[in-house]
C-alpha cells in the first residue's frame, strides 16, 4: 500500500471517530448545563477544552451555548469542529476512493455541506437533532466499512485511526473531570459531583455496561477504573490500545517487520494489564 494510501485511510479514521466524540461532549455538556448548581461552572468552557476547541474562545467570560456551538459544531477553523472533521474526513476519502466501498463513499459523500449551510441559532434550536444526524451519519461509516471493506491493510489503517482517536477522547473527558469540573471541596462525593460522573458515562455510551459491571455503585473511582482499564468496554482505554496493538500485529505479520510503534503499543497494553 502506498503511504499517501495508508494516511489518508488513517486520517479518515481519525476523523470520523472525532466528529463522534465531539457529538458525545457537546451532549455531556447539554446534560451538565441542567444539572443543580451549574450556573455558578462554566460547563461549556470545560467541554470546548476537553475538544481542544479553547485557544479559539474568550477566557475572560463564561462561555454560552451558541459559542459553544459555533466552536464545537460549526466552525471551519478549529479542526476539532464537528464541520471541520466531516470535511476532512471527505477530503481523505475522496483522495482514496477506491479503497473504499460504494456505501463507505455514499455515507461520506451525502450531504457534507449541510454544517457549513446551518445558522448558528438554527443549530442551537435544534441541536438534539443536528447531533443525531451527525451520529448517526458516523454509525452508518462504522457500518458499512465493518460489512464491506476488505480485512487488508486498509482496514487497518482505517482502525488503527479509530482507536487512537477514541483512547484520546477518554483520557480528555477523565482529565476535564479531575482538573476543570472537580467541584468545591466540601461538595466532592456531593450530588452534583455525582451527575457530572454519570455524565461522563453518559458520552461514553457506558451507562449500561457500567451497571452490568458495578451494579448501581457509581464511585468515581470505580467510574475511572472502568473507562481506563476494563478491557471488555469497547470505549475503554484498555480496550482501545489493545486493538491498535491487534492491527499494528497484522501489518507487521503482512509486511514482514516491526518497528517502534510495535513497541510503544505493546509497553501500553502491558501498562494497563498490569494496574
């Protein structure tokens, strides 16, 4: 495979694992702003650092909603936007069409222009569904690249994006949780600190999952430790880095070889096996 090839399939990846994350804060955002007391936190501000959308805002006042989605949905300047991410995403797959399916490309390819079409105040009045529609567009890539692509070298580049990308956003929330939304003292273990850990389980799609493993003890500790290393979650950190270990394995036993990334994945994994 051409590296150029092998980039593009690893930015797509990227890309649209991205524009997903992204969907899941500003919906862990939305539920934070309902919560008791949170007028006096600045939820939006915390959700736009996790996305690394912050160098592009005001940090002398409390950020609104509709800045919150003109930074995180609209805008065609932070490369984290969900309008950014679906462009580029595009732009790969177009780079490398014929890598991919004729579904994979539909997916891509129908409707990319509506973000940049969508007026702030519309987006903000009907964000519940403006953040669907982009799920659901991201699901249906998943999809049909799980359907139809061939388990080549492709595929796996195109993972390998995927994984890298989830395990970052995880390692984002968990680090907005402890150093921007960590409430007063005297309110720690409190009921507000508890909606904000539910909230993270919430944009991880782990409510479900959790409660399977931990019955209804909703303790930040055990939250962190099943979004870190439970290697059964398909969110989870542990889960990820093992997948990328996986394709990194099936690349190396395809081109004959091994190199640094080999090792770093495989000192990760044995990392988190070990804590």
């Amino acid at each position: 495979m051409l590296s150029r090839t092998a980039e593009n399939l690893y930015w797509l990846g990227r890309y649209i694992e991205r524009a997903e994350c992204t969907v899941r804060l500003m919906e862990m955002g939305r539920r934070m702003t309902l919560l008791p007391g949170s007028g006096s936190q600045d939820e939006w501000r915390s959700v736009v650092q996790a996305a690394n959308g912050a160098p592009s805002v005001n940090t002398q006042e409390r950020m609104s909603e509709i800045e919150a989605v003109r930074t995180l949905l609209l805008s065609p300047d932070n490369p984290s936007s969900i309008r950014s991410c679906l462009t580029n995403a595009r732009a790969n797959g177009r780079a490398v069409r014929t890598a991919l399916t004729q579904e994979m490309w539909e997916v891509l390819n129908e409707g990319w222009r509506h973000l940049e079409l969508m007026d702030e105040k519309v987006a903000c009045r009907d964000l519940p569904q403006v953040l669907e529609w982009v799920e659901t567009r991201t699901a249906a890539l998943r999809g049909t690249s799980e359907s139809g692509m061939l388990r080549n070298d492709g595929y796996d580049f195109l993972r390998l994006g995927g994984y890298l990308e989830r395990a970052d956003m995880v390692l984002r929330l968990l680090d907005v949780k402890y150093y921007v939304l960590l409430p007063e003292t005297e309110v720690v273990g409190g009921g507000r600190d508890h909606h904000q850990w539910r909230s993270i389980l919430h944009a991880t799609s782990a409510v479900r999952a959790y409660h399977h493993v931990y019955r209804g003890d909703y303790s930040p500790w055990k939250i962190a430790d099943f979004l870190i290393l439970y290697p059964d979650f398909p969110r989870s950190l542990a889960y990820s880095f093992m997948q990328v270990r996986d394709h990194l394995d099936r690349l190396g036993r395809r081109y004959g070889g091994s190199h640094i990334c080999h090792r770093s994945a495989n000192d990760m994994v044995s990392r988190l096996c070990d804590l």
